[in-house]
C-alpha cells in the first residue's frame, strides 16, 4: 500500500518546498567559421555622404606589343584600354525587439543575450554576402573524375560533377590561373596574393576529398607526417594556401551527381572589392511607449563586388568550383 503522508513527486504534497533552479551559464547556439570577410580589399576615400555607389577604372594591358625595331624605323604606337566598374552601396541589418517588463523580471539581462544573437547574425550574413559575391564569377572548374574536367566560363555549369575534389583538381586550377587560360579560353595570368600563394576557400566536404587523396597523403608523409596523423591539413599546398569553410551557405558540402562533389573557390589578389559608407554598428532603439519596448539592430550601409570579368575585361581572378 502507499504511505500517506509527504512526498516530492506530487507537488502539493511537497513539490512545492523548492523551486526549480536556473542555471548561471548562458548556452549559445553554435556559428560556423568566418572565413570570407577578411579576405575583401577595402576601397580607401569612401565613406558617407558619397553617393551609393562608387566608379572604379580597370586598365588593360597595351594593345600592340613592342618589340625590337630598325635604325630608321619608327617606334611604332599602340593604346591601352579603360574599362569602367561600379560597386554599389546596400542597406543591411537585423533586429530583435524585447520588452521592459522582459529586462526587470529577467535574471539574465536580455540586452547581453540580444546583442550576441545579433553579433552572430551579423557575421554569418556577411560572410554569406562576400562568399555570394564571389561565386557571380563566370570561370567555372567542374570535376568529371579523378584525372578529368570540364571548363564553362559563361557563368553557368552545364556538366554534373560524379566526383569530388582532389589533388589533381587543385593543381588543374593553379596551372590554369598562372598561365590565365581556362580549358581553352585564353585570358591573362592572375596575380598571387603579396605571399606569393592563390587562396582556395574549400568546403569540409572538398576538403576531405582532398586530404582522403593518395597523393596528398603521400607527399604529406614526408612533408608533415604530424599534421597528417592528427587528420590537419598543410597550410601551403602547390602554391595554395588552404582555407576549410563550414559555412554551408556560402559553400555546398554536395552539389551535382549523388551530391558527389563539395564546392570551392579559388582567388588571386585584387579578386574582390569592398566599399563602405557606414560599417556594420549596433544601434538601441529609439525609446517608444515610454520605455516600454526596447531592442537592439545591427546595421551597415555597405557593398561588395567582384572586380575583373572574363568576358569584359580578358582577366578573372577567381575561379569557381560546382557542378549544374
């Protein structure tokens, strides 16, 4: 029989005699790595009350090539060409309103909470922007194998990747940006940033592709035999520097056949540009219904764009990696 009497599990019965208790520790969602932003070049000179947009020249190399010449020949004369490219100011930002009655009652502040929630949206969304920007670059690498690919530089993949990245891959790219031609395509030699390396931004999924390829691992035995066990990847890798993204909104872990292939992008120096009327800021809401409601934005008036086309201009400093 049941005893009578006092018991926790029946709150009237006891339950009652403690409250439950809240922890101290603040548990924020996790954010994937930022890897885009900080890779943009900042337009100097710009700022507010400049427009929303902002002109700038791109200068082609001279036309006619000179060249060895006789004692009463002419020098002969040639032009260069000025293209003109325009980067645009956007408004951007989010908010998260909240309650007076919310801040005196909370044992947390929830102006401390907000404000994290809203550095992060920042970060991620920005990160997205640069990355969304970077991928409008019509020179497109499509894997089709192990040893094998296509090139489109339209702007759009029109072959299915079956496969995913590799070493093979990654040094296709390379030889294809020193000489400035893409599968046939001629256009210029892209620049290497100041260090002397191109930039591959790689998703996890490229990334592993890279690193499960056995000519990889074979060179690493040798180079970073530690890095290799504890499963890192070489910083430098045949004029490379590696970057490992998990932000699967800028970069895709599967895209074409059977999600085989995971995306990347490859860059030169002056690939991408950014211009800035106001940078990104956090701002309190104005006071409204006496005080009442509260809230916190983050705010900025700003742009990014991809600099040199193909097409238009005879150079790209970027190259995609994707599928259709």
């Amino acid at each position: 029989t049941e005893m009578a009497g006092q018991q926790w599990v029946i709150a009237a019965d006891g339950g009652h005699l403690a409250n439950t208790k809240l922890s101290k520790t603040m548990r924020h969602a996790s954010q994937p790595l930022m890897k885009f932003r900080e890779h943009t070049r900042v337009e100097p000179g710009f700022g507010k009350n400049a427009s929303d947009s902002l002109d700038f020249d791109k200068l082609s190399n001279i036309q006619t090539q000179g060249g060895k010449i006789t004692e009463l020949q002419d020098i002969p004369e040639s032009k260069g060409l000025i293209r003109k490219g325009t980067i645009i100011m956007d408004e951007w930002g989010n908010s998260v309103p909240y309650t007076s009655k919310l801040e005196a009652l909370s044992e947390f502040d929830p102006e401390n909470i907000v404000h994290k929630w809203l550095m992060n949206d920042m970060a991620k969304v920005m990160d997205k922007a640069v990355a969304d920007e970077l991928k409008t670059e019509d020179v497109i690498y499509i894997p089709t194998g192990a040893t094998s690919q296509t090139w489109d530089t339209d702007g759009t993949a029109s072959t299915a990747s079956v496969g995913n990245f590799n070493l093979f891959h990654l040094k296709e790219i390379v030889d294809a940006m020193m000489v400035g031609n893409y599968g046939g395509t001629a256009g210029r030699p892209v620049p290497t940033l100041p260090d002397g390396n191109f930039l591959a931004f790689l998703s996890v999924k490229a990334a592993r592709g890279l690193f499960d390829d056995p000519d990889y691992q074979e060179a690493a035995k040798f180079a970073y035999p530690r890095q290799l066990f504890a499963g890192e990847m070489e910083e430098i890798v045949y004029n490379t520097r590696i970057i490992v993204s998990n932000n699967t909104e800028a970069l895709s872990n599967g895209v074409g056949g059977s999600s085989a292939l995971g995306e990347a992008i490859f860059i030169g120096d002056d690939a991408i540009m950014e211009g800035v009327a106001i940078k990104e800021e956090l701002r309190a809401k104005l006071p409204v219904k006496f005080g009442r409601d509260k809230g916190l934005a983050w705010y900025a008036l700003l742009g990014f764009k991809r600099i040199w086309d193909l097409g238009t201009d005879g150079e790209s400093h970027i190259v995609r990696v994707t599928s259709s």
